[in-house]
C-alpha cells in the first residue's frame, strides 16, 4: 500500500436481478437491509438499488456522493424486461467458476438459521452440514449464494487455516 492509495474504498458489490419486486423484500426483510438510493435509467431500461445493512452506522444519505463513497453497499441491478425472462440468471456457483458469495454476519447463526426456516428461504448448505458446520449458506430469489456467520465463532473454525505472518 502507499499513499497514494491510502483513501481507495471498496463501495459496493453488484448482483444482477431478475424482479426487483422478488429481490428487494428478501433483502429487506429476510437480511435486514435498506434501501438508500434508486437509479432509473429510463433510456438504457434498467434500474439500479443500493442497499445497505441496516446495523450499520447511517452513511449513506441517499445522495449520490454518498452512495459512491459508503462502504458495504449492495447494488441490484435490474435490466427491465427480464422478470419473464425465461433465462436463469447466472449465479456463479455453477460451471463455468468464477463468482462466488456474499456473506452476512449475524450474531446468533442458530436463531438466523432457524428464521430463515421460518420464512422459507432456500438453504444451499444448512448449518451443522458439510465441513464447516459452523457456517451456512442460503439462496437469493435468483439463486445467489449468501454465507452465513457468526463473527466469534471464526477464530476456531478457522485458526488452523490462517497463513503465517
């Protein structure tokens, strides 16, 4: 790092949607983030949603400095037209590799998991599955992969990983 590149910040990640009216209550009530900022591009048909957790400290203010310089952003992409689609849409957890997840911390995984049951999300890997049963992973309506932790659980889960310094 130098100095030049002290004040470099990551924003945002961007998924592309399907149905925003899909998308954004299960961002919203599932995950617990807000909206902060719309973009209608009216002549290129798509429209684009900032969302940002809602336990975190309120940054963003809805302007447009403020979308492009808050950290941890979400960005929905919606291209118009595309709810009837009949094209899946491409989650990167499928051949060919390339992305990934998100994830989400959450301070009780147990009680996460157990809402999650509740609302009737799909789960990718339950908690207590796999090799790390310590962490789960759930599915967007578009078929997004979301990871699951509990913060203070990691360190032993993962302390046998951890590279020297």
């Amino acid at each position: 790092m130098t100095d030049e590149t002290d004040r470099y910040v990551l924003t945002h990640t961007m998924l592309r949607i399907k149905d925003p009216a899909r998308s954004l209550p299960f961002y919203r009530d599932v995950l617990g983030m807000r909206l902060v900022t719309r973009l209608d591009f009216e002549a290129a048909a798509f429209s684009l949603y900032f969302l940002q957790p809602r336990g975190h400290a309120d940054q963003a203010d809805g302007s447009l400095s403020g979308t492009f310089s808050r950290e941890g952003l979400l960005e929905l992409t919606h291209n118009w037209g595309s709810e009837d689609s009949t094209e899946s849409m491409h989650s990167g957890n499928d051949a060919p590799k390339g992305y990934g997840h998100i994830c989400i911390a959450v301070p009780d995984i147990a009680a996460a998991c157990a809402r999650f049951e509740r609302l009737g999300v799909t789960f990718q890997k339950r908690l207590g599955e796999g090799g790390m049963k310590e962490i789960a992973f759930i599915k967007d309506p578009d078929g997004y992969w979301i990871e699951i932790v509990q913060p203070d659980l990691m360190d032993d889960l993962l302390a046998p990983y951890r590279a020297a310094e």
